[in-house]
C-alpha cells in the first residue's frame, strides 16, 4: 500500500476555443505513473475510486488531498481492473479482464476484500460493471462458447449468477464487447442495454430486467476486429448516446457517435463527428442536452446533444465519469493520470 501526497498540476486551455470567456482548467494528478486506468466510479463530490493495471487500484476519500494506491498480491499481482462500481451504500466492487475472472468486493476503507465470484474458463474476459441499485448488479463478458456472459446479483454483491443463455441472443462470430472505459453496458432500473462491436455494432436491450432481449442496429463504424461501439451512455429510459469508431484508425470521424430518442430502437448520427471516442457520458441535470466525451486524443464537450462539439483539452483520457451533483467531471488515462475538471468552467452545470 502506498499513501501519497499529491502536488497536482494545471491543463489550461484557450478560452477562445470556447467562446466563453475563463479558461478551462484540467487539474491533473499522477498518484501511480506505473499503471493505466480505465475504470474510474465517483460517488459523490468528494471520492474517487481507480481500477488499473498490474493489480493496482486506488482511491481519495477527502477530495482529493491525498492518493491511496494499492497493489494486490498473489495471482492478483499482474490483474488489469477495467470495471469498477462504488455504491451509495459505501461498497465498492471491480472485475478484472482475462482469466481468472474475478469479481471483488473491497472493505475495510479498500485495504481488503473479499472474493464474490471467480472464473477459470481460459476465454473468460469482464468487459463492464454497473448496478442499478445497492442490491441489483450486472457483470459483463466476452462470450463464452458461444453465449453472452451476463452475471446479475439480487443480493447486494454477495452472489453472481448468470442469466440463462437461452434467454440471451446470440451474437454474431467475432461480435463482442470492449473494456476500454467500463461504458459498453448501462442499467437504468429494468432496463439493460449492451454495446457491441468487431463485425457488428448492436445494442443487446432488454427491458425486463434480463428475462428476454432484442437486438438493435447502430451506425457506427464497424466491420473490423477493432471497430464498433466502445462506449454507451443513458440518460434516462429513452434519450442515449453510442460512441466509438475504429481503435486502428482513431483519426477517422465518420460515424463515431449516434443518438437515440427511443430507449435504443433506433440511432442517428449528426453532421458534427468526433475521433475515436473512448467515452462519452451525459452530465447530471442537463435534460441530455449536456455531454462530454472522452476522445483519442482530446476531451469534447456538447451542450446541444451533439449538434456541435468543443474541443477543450488536448489531453488522452481512456474513461471519465461526472458525479451526481453534476459539478464536476473525472478523467483517466494513460501512465496513471487522472484529471479533474470543475464543470461550472464551461458553463456545464449551468
């Protein structure tokens, strides 16, 4: 375990970018050079939990003067935590990618956990994590012989089991979900949606808390191992975002975001494209009108749901997630680094 202090820095970007008149400020913090994060779970204003590489994850508790960062032991040591959830009730669970597949519930402040569910299968591989509520939870996998993993808990954590494959549709060959930012699946109380990608970019919907699904088409950019869907995002039950493009290609801006007004039946493009998104998430409060995006490189902000996009930092940032006040926006990438952006400096909580 290792406790740090961090002196943080400052990304400040031309205002003249924004046609606002402050700058807007990225502060950025490195507790960890030594590790990469794509999971970040932020439940209120002033905490912050981490899921990185070489079996470290980390969190602040006391807005953000001191860093806690750990490294778990034994066959955890060299573990990639790419999901990651901090409940309203104070829990806090993580899967990791590859196998063994885990499931983790940390307590004592995180200094310890405890082992929720374990999976030796050698394709095993957690893409998301999400909970609807302190009891109910879904863990998201790659396929496994041909069926979709999809483990929901009734019982806060304590038990995963799978949904039936029966119930589940089946995907495409090579069709299957990425863990670049813990975004390729939401819930929103019976709702389940689920983004795709490789030959298919789909959206798996159900909206009966798992017990039956459907397929929807989306326009984004796919066709190839790395294309598809990288990120989903819902407002509420209807209004939603799908955002991604080609990991290969993170240059190309066609059809890299789309839109739905009906739970995801159907999606749109605009006119204004981004790069590469490797998140996207709606802020709090703002009708759906308010997002910001996370692209490869530079972070992206909309406040006419997507019609026009602002380029306000030229930071790579893999995930981000705004907390609930809808008062500030947390970032992270690469070589640990982590950003903190007062949305009130782009008038986004406004």
């Amino acid at each position: 375990m290792i406790r740090i202090k961090i002196i943080s820095t400052l990304l400040l970007m031309g205002a003249g970018q924004l046609a606002y008149s402050q700058q807007v400020a990225i502060q950025i913090f490195k507790p960890d050079t030594s590790t990469s994060i794509r999971a970040i779970a932020v439940p209120n204003d002033s905490t912050v939990w981490f899921g990185g590489s070489k079996g470290k994850y980390g969190f602040t508790i006391d807005n953000d003067n001191s860093w806690t960062v750990i490294q778990k032991g034994n066959d955890l040591r060299n573990a990639e935590f790419r999901s990651i959830a901090a409940l309203p009730s104070g829990a806090v669970f993580m899967t990791n990618i590859g196998s063994p597949g885990y499931i983790l519930q940390l307590s004592d402040d995180g200094f310890n956990w405890q082992q929720r569910y374990k999976n030796e299968a050698k394709d095993q591989f957690f893409d998301a994590l999400v909970f609807v509520s302190d009891e109910v939870g879904y863990a998201l996998g790659d396929p496994l012989s041909g069926c979709i993993q999809l483990l929901k808990t009734n019982d806060a954590g304590k038990n995963w089991n799978p949904i039936n494959c029966n119930d589940l549709p089946a995907l495409d060959s090579g069709e299957a979900f990425f863990a670049s930012s813990n975004t390729s699946m939401d819930a929103l109380g019976k709702h389940i949606w689920i983004a795709t990608g490789g030959p298919k970019a789909r959206v798996v919907y159900s909206g009966d808390n798992g017990a039956s699904w459907k397929l929807f088409k989306t326009p984004i950019q796919q066709g190839s191992k790395m294309t598809g869907i990288f990120s989903l995002d819902m407002y509420n039950e209807k209004i939603g975002v799908v955002a991604g493009g080609d990991y290969d290609n993170k240059a190309e801006t066609k059809n890299t975001i789309a839109f739905t007004k009906d739970g995801g039946r159907t999606w749109k493009v605009k006119a204004n494209q981004l790069p590469f998104v490797s998140c996207v998430q709606f802020i709090p409060g703002s009708k759906g009108k308010k997002l910001l995006a996370a692209c490869l490189p530079g972070v992206y902000y909309s406040n006419n749901a997507g019609l026009t996009w602002l380029k306000i930092s030229d930071e790579s940032f893999y995930t981000l997630r705004i907390t609930p006040s809808g008062k500030i926006a947390w970032f992270a990438g690469a070589k640990g680094l982590i950003g903190k952006m007062n949305l009130t400096d782009i008038g986004a909580n406004n």
